[in-house]
C-alpha cells in the first residue's frame, strides 16, 4: 500500500486528484499527530474518510449514535492526554454529538469533532440545501473553538490548529468543519503538491516544537542573522526590563509591531523600525515574543520573510502555535517568566592561563556552563608544554584544567581579534582572567569598564596579591606564596627546613575560591539583577590559622591510655598544646610504636578520632571510595581527576569531555560572533 505524498504526486501524470486522494491526505495529516483511534457513525459525506482511515491503520469504532461517539471520544482524550476524535455526518449526526462536544468543552476533555457539511454558497445564501445548517457558528457556543476547512491548502493548518488547541493550556472540545465540497472536490495536481508538502512537515513539527528554554537558546546560537518581533503581548506582559537585558545580552535586532511601540526605544541601537521589510527579508531566525503572524506580518509568508527562515515563538496561549505556519520552537508560559530563563543562560570567557584560573573555568563547565578558552595563537596556554606528559604528547598539567571547554585563539593586540572578544564578552555571564593586575584593562579590556558596558556582568580576576595592596604589582609563582603564607613553615618536621607542599595549592585553592566568588556573584545577581568584579589573590587563599578540637583530644588520650596526658595543664587547651608541641609529639610517638597503623587505625576509629593511612599517589587512585565516587576519569584514553562537587539531580558530563586542541573551535565560534 503505497502512501501519497509530495513525491510520487510530481511523478503522476494526470493532471488532477481526486476527492478520495484529497481524503487520503486528510487522513495522512491525523496519522502525522498519532491519531490511531476515531469514534463516530459513518454516511454521507464522511463514508469514504472513515474507509481510507481504516486503510491506513486507524481504527474506527462505529457506535449507535453520534452522542455515545462523542462521549467516547471525551473520555479517551481525558484518559490518553491527546485529542479523541469524532467523525459524524451532517446535520442531524452534528447535532447528535453536541452534547459530547460540550461535555468535553466543560469538562477539560482534549476532544475533536470532526463533521462534514453542506456546501457552503448555499448556506451563505440560505438556499435551502438538504439538512442545511451553519454547524461553525451553531457549534462555537459548545466548543472551546471551532474551525472550518475550506480548501485542500488549508488541510494541514486546519488539523494543526485544531489540535494544538484541544490540549493546550485548558483542554477542550474543538470543532473541525469539512465542507462536502471540499471532500469530493477535484482539484488541480499542483494544488494538492503544494498541500502533501506542508503535511510532510507536520511529523517535523511535531518533534521539534519544545517547551525549554534550552531548545530556543540552541536555536539562537545556530543563527547568523535572528531578528526579534515584539508584540502586544510582551507590552501586556510589561517584560520592557526583561527585554533590553536580553537584546542587550545576545546583541539581537528587534522590531517593535505597532502594540508595542516604547516597549524598547525605537532609538536603541538595535531597533530595525525603520528597515522592517529589509531586516524580515534577511532575517534567517525570527523569534515572536508575544506577537502573533497575523496579517500585519502577512502570516509569516515568503516574501516579505526570508524563505527556509527558522521560527521561534513565545505566547502565553499554545493555541496561537503553528495557527499559521511551521514553528520550530514554542515556549508557552508568562512572557516575562520565559525571557527570565533565557537570560539565566550563564556562558563563561576563560581569559586564563597556566592553572588557578583554568581551574575555575573547568568547575564553571564540570557545573554545565559553556566555557570558551581563549587561548594565546599558535603556542596557547604555558601547560600545554608542561610535563609529564601522555604518549601523544599532550601535557597531563594542561588536561586536566581545560576539560569541557571550547577553544579559540586571538591576539588581543589585534584590532580585529580585540572587537570579536569584545563581542564575545558582550554576550557572556562571566569572565574570568587571571592576568597581571592592569594588564586587562592596558589591552582595552578594563574589568570596571566591562561591568559599566554589560551591568550583569561578572569579571573575576585572579593574580597573585590581589588587584591593591603593596604587592599588588609584583609577579610570582605556587612556591612563592606558599614561602609568603606559612604553609611552608607548617609543612614538614620541626626540626627541618620550610617544605612546600607537593601540589600547586595556592594555584588550586586560588581557583576553587574563584568558583565561589563567581557562584555568590551570580546569586547576588538574581537579587540585584547587577553584576559584579571579583578579586581573588593566591596568597588570600593559602593563608589561615590552624585551630584545634579539645574534645577529639581527650577521645584520643582515651584511645591511646593516656589519661594523665588530659589532667595535664600544659595540654588541656589547643593553645597550651601547640606551645608544648614537642613533649607531646614525644609521648604520642612512644605510644603508637607499641602497635602496626592498621590496628591504631581501628581503635582510633572506634573512639571517634579521625585518622587513615598515609598512602602514596598510586594507592589513592586505587581507592575504593575514589573509585565509587568518580574521581578517576578516563577522557580519551588518559587518566584526569574527576569533579569533586556532586549533585543529586544530575551528573556532569564535562567532566569526561577531552580538553579541545587549540584552536579547534575557531572557525565556528568566529561564524557564531561575526
């Protein structure tokens, strides 16, 4: 059994298609919205529809009467959340399924009545045909709509109009008219071509019409020249704060229909009032905010809109969605709500190098933002030469704080590259830089200055000493701060020199610092709706105090038999305890060496007193709980630490995203930003 479309209708030589492969389309166009079951009494001149329905695979359940039909269908709608249909004829079958019709309408039933009628000259005329009767206007009263399709072209937007209005929002009854003239109509081939085309597209809208925001952002992203309608319905809405944040953001054009005048500035610097035909005719994204395709828009037809142009619509009410013409996306809710979200979009620039802010960046993209790197041309960032490296020469140091991350390079002592970061920075949430302090701001890139440009900005810097203070200026590297904080004094033996700690800690604990300030920085911002600079220095990070627990101590002594030791006024406070630190160390010492660390390890634990075995970097990797918690990840055949922060509702998926090669996404990020 072979199924029109608009393919083999081109190769079929007669010039013209019949009633019964006008109903075969009408039926195809039911499928396209999984339509398997219609309710109904067949006759005149519905015969043939229910037959082709059949055909087709949708079952037909024939009832006693048109009333138990429609009740039926009601009853299916409420049970499967999609449209039960109801085929009846003319007239006295119309009338017979009212019932059903407003018992769906009143009850919140998603249900479609579908009927066939008399031809409509005579019934405009009040000629008197057979069983003549207005069944549009007579149905409206029970309905919450009623439509009539009046010609094959309008089969399609009929059907999709129908059932987008039955479920969306408050469910309800709708009538679906078809004229007996339209269904034994034969009509010139071309003419049905142009029908079979639009239902083709139905399955396609169907799948892609969406309700997130995510849906619309992707969209948006893909687009080289998108355009803003502005309707009515965002001026009701009073989203004007909501609106400039967002075309201010993403450097969109917008055109305001005549409802929204002042809404935005006609002023504003991407207001395209004056050059509407131009900007609807370039335009290969349009997104309708509250404003309908009606015919001040010529219903969204080519011209004047830009043939094959992509469609995005927010409206309150999902009837208004495909009413005229394929959407791509819908998002159905409050205007201002919607807009909301779209602005909560958080892309990070990742100025950075070496480590402490490419760790920052990385726990942005290990939490979901989109990172892009922009990296220095032709060598990029200092790791990528830094050992140890993997056996095909990428640097272990570089992988692993640039994972999850897209990739650019631009000289930003180049004019051109300085404007496309600029561009870039414009459309971002955050940037993170971790130049020497007034570096930034000498390549044209003040933070201060980026803030006042974009107010919901938020630019964490991260150097060494901070942004002020007497050193401010001076460079230096991990060793450095640590000598500078005392954690070198602290690390190591007594008796021995300063020892710096294995791993960059001031860089690390630079970085995940930088994170919070960044996480309280865009809290503050749902408050506020303002961003904000954020100064971290790598030797704020590393320096603290050490404090103590009194009652741990005395769960040790107790663990250990050393019950003089909590008597003993020289150790009975954390201060009087680090004064005698070496009298103490001696008696513990004494004490553990009677028995192996595993056993201590067991009594300790039993008592309360935190404690584990020293372990080498091997045995760690090689942990159970490190294991079981993801910390060990294999991106592309290398081994890099996992994200330590871990959400129940969802898992990060940056995280095993491989670091990008230089440059890798440079042609497209340069299309995205042109």
């Amino acid at each position: 059994m072979q199924e029109l479309n608009s393919t083999n209708l081109e190769n079929n030589e007669d010039p013209f298609i019949s009633g019964y492969d006008l109903i075969v389309l009408f039926v195809q166009c039911l499928k396209s919205y999984n339509i398997d079951i219609i309710y109904g009494l067949i006759g005149i001149p519905v015969t043939q529809l229910s037959r082709s329905a059949q055909k087709y695979g949708i079952r037909f359940i024939s009832m006693h009467n048109e009333q138990a039909a429609s009740m039926a269908a009601g009853a299916y709608g409420f049970l499967e959340k999609k449209p039960g249909i109801c085929l009846t004829v003319a007239a006295p079958g119309f009338i017979n399924a009212l019932s059903g019709l407003a018992n769906a309408t009143v009850n919140c039933f998603p249900m479609i009545l579908i009927s066939g009628s008399s031809n409509l000259d005579m019934i405009d005329l009040n000629q008197l045909d057979y069983q003549g009767l207005d069944q549009l206007n007579t149905a409206r009263p029970f309905a919450k709509a009623a439509y009539r399709i009046d010609s094959i072209e309008n089969i399609p937007t009929g059907v999709a109009r129908a059932m987008r209005t039955a479920i969306s929002g408050r469910p309800g009854g709708v009538y679906l008219d078809i004229p007996a003239s339209v269904l034994h109509a034969v009509i010139p081939k071309q003419v049905s071509i142009k029908a079979r085309k639009t239902i083709d597209l139905l399955n396609e809208v169907v799948a892609t019409v969406d309700d997130r925001p995510d849906a619309a952002f992707n969209l948006l992203k893909s687009a080289h020249c998108p355009l803003i309608i502005i309707g009515k319905g965002a001026a009701y809405s009073r989203t004007e704060n909501q609106l400039l944040e967002f075309v201010t953001k993403y450097h969109i054009p917008f055109l305001n229909m005549s409802m929204a005048k002042g809404l935005l500035s006609d002023k504003h610097e991407l207001c395209v009032d004056a050059a509407r035909s131009l900007s609807l005719g370039n335009a290969d994204l349009v997104m309708l905010i509250g404003a309908r395709l009606n015919w001040l828009l010529a219903n969204g037809a080519h011209p004047p809109f830009a043939e094959n142009d992509k469609l995005i619509q927010i409206d309150i009410n999902g009837e208004e969605i495909d009413a005229y013409r394929k959407v791509d996306v819908a998002l159905i809710g409050n205007i201002q709500t919607v807009i909301s979200q779209l602005n909560k979009k958080n892309e990070p620039l990742d100025f950075t190098r070496v480590l402490s802010g490419p760790t920052c960046a990385m726990m942005l993209a290990d939490q979901g933002a989109r990172v892009i790197k922009i990296g220095r041309p032709i060598t990029g960032d200092d790791t990528r030469q830094m050992g140890p490296f993997y056996d095909d020469g990428l640097s272990v140091y570089s992988a692993f704080p640039n994972r999850g991350k897209e990739s650019i390079t631009l000289d930003l002592k180049n004019s051109d590259d300085l404007a496309l970061a600029k561009r870039m920075i414009a459309k971002a949430d955050v940037v993170v830089e971790n130049f020497c302090p007034g570096t930034f701001a000498k390549l044209g890139l003040d933070p201060n200055k980026l803030t006042q440009d974009n107010p919901r900005l938020i630019v964490c810097s991260i150097s060494e000493f901070g942004q002020y203070g007497p050193l401010h200026q001076d460079a230096a590297y991990d060793t450095v701060i640590q000598a500078l904080s005392g954690i070198m004094d602290a690390t190591g033996f007594p008796d021995g020199p300063a020892t710096r700690v294995g791993t960059s800690i001031a860089d690390l604990q630079a970085g995940i610092f930088g994170f919070c300030g960044i996480l309280a920085a865009l809290y503050a911002r749902e408050k506020t709706g303002k961003g904000t600079t954020v100064d971290v220095a790598m030797l704020d990070s590393v320096f603290a105090i050490p404090v103590g627990n009194d009652k741990l101590f005395t769960a040790l002594c107790k663990a250990l038999d050393l019950g003089d030791c909590i008597k003993d006024e020289r150790l009975t406070t954390n201060v009087n305890r680090y004064q005698n630190h070496t009298p103490l160390k001696a008696i513990m010492e004494e004490v553990l060496s009677a028995k192996k660390a595993e056993d201590w390890c067991e009594i300790l634990e039993i008592a309360g007193v935190p404690c584990d075995l020293i372990l080498n970097i091997d045995d760690t990797r090689n942990l159970e709980q490190i294991k079981s918690r993801g910390m060990v990840q294999e991106v592309a055949g290398r081994l890099i630490p996992g994200n330590p922060i871990k959400f129940g509702s969802y898992y990060s998926l940056a995280s095993v995203i491989p670091p990008p090669e230089l440059n890798a996404d440079s042609e497209k990020l340069r299309k995205e930003f042109s």
